[in-house]
C-alpha cells in the first residue's frame, strides 16, 4: 500500500474556468446541498458538508466585515456578488468569484435559503484583495468588525466617492 505525501499547507488550489464550485444553504447559512465540484475542491465529502454551516470553508485571512455585508445584502433578497477567499479541508486554499442568488418560497415569496455559484478569480482581482482582507482581519483582530468596518469605508472612499462593498464587487466582477 503506497502511501500519499501529505499536501503542502498554505498551497492555492487552482481552479478550473469551465466549472462552477455550487453550494445551497438554509437562511442561517447551513449547506443543504452542493455539487460534485465544491467536494473536490473543498476535500470535503457531501456527508461532511451537508448540515455544516458554510463557513465550514471560510479562510482566517477573511475578515469578518465582508461576510456581515454579505448576509446584509442578501437577508434583504437582494443578490450579490463577492469575491472570497476559501480554505480546503487539507490547508489549502482557493479564491472564488461567489454569486448569490436567493431562494424564495414559490406561494409566500419567503426567503428559504441561497444558492451560490462560484468560479476563478484572476491573479489581479487576487492582488488587490488580499492585501486588503489581510489588513481587515488584522484591525479586527487588533480593534474588532467596528474598526475593521471603518478602514474598509476609508478604502472605499479613496477615490472621493463611496463605492460601497457590493458595489465594489459588481465591478470587479463585470470587468473581469
């Protein structure tokens, strides 16, 4: 029986452009449903994610700010785009462009849950991100979400005009 060398830590997981990483989860955020492309990447079998709360997958180097805007937006049935960095069962890790779609009850028009279809993210999107949820998870660890909250809204700022964080994501999304 031969034996596999275990997978560097820290390593990114380079994703296929022709698939899509699918998961669905109930309005509290646990999986209820994914597909084959989301096991293989994740190293998490079906068993292993359904009934676990999605952040199951969540990376430290994600700050806690992001996800809060995200749940947000999405609690108010307005979908959304994000770019998220995720972590695999095995330390490694990948960048997806996630987009989140709502799932409404079809006769009381309630939100059940969401869908999310996630593909690649491009080295540049990468570079720009990074650094940037690197340092918010930093101030939110130094300062707490409040802090983290604050220099995300200077970053946006920046150019004189308040982008917004799902707006921020919109266009990076249409320009990629």
């Amino acid at each position: 029986m031969q034996h596999k060398q275990p997978l560097p830590l820290n390593e990114e997981i380079q994703l296929d452009n022709t698939k899509y990483i699918e998961s669905e989860t109930d309005t509290k955020g646990i999986i209820t449903g994914c597909n084959d492309y989301f096991t293989e990447i994740s190293g998490y079998t079906k068993e292993e994610l359904i009934g676990q709360p999605h952040n199951i997958v969540r990376h430290p180097d994600m700050p806690k700010i992001a996800f809060k805007l995200l749940w947000d937006h999405i609690k108010q049935g307005k979908n959304i785009t994000a770019v998220i960095k995720n972590l695999a069962k095995d330390g490694r890790y990948y960048w997806v462009f996630t987009h989140f779609e709502i799932i409404r009850d079809i006769n009381t028009k309630e939100i059940t849950g969401y869908k999310a279809y996630r593909k690649a993210v491009s080295k540049h999107i990468k570079g720009i991100l990074d650094p940037l949820y690197k340092k918010l998870s930093k101030i939110e660890k130094e300062g707490g979400m409040k802090a983290s909250e604050k220099a995300l809204d200077e970053f946006l700022r920046q150019g004189g005009e308040d982008v917004g964080f799902d707006n921020l994501m919109e266009e990076i999304y249409r320009f990629y």
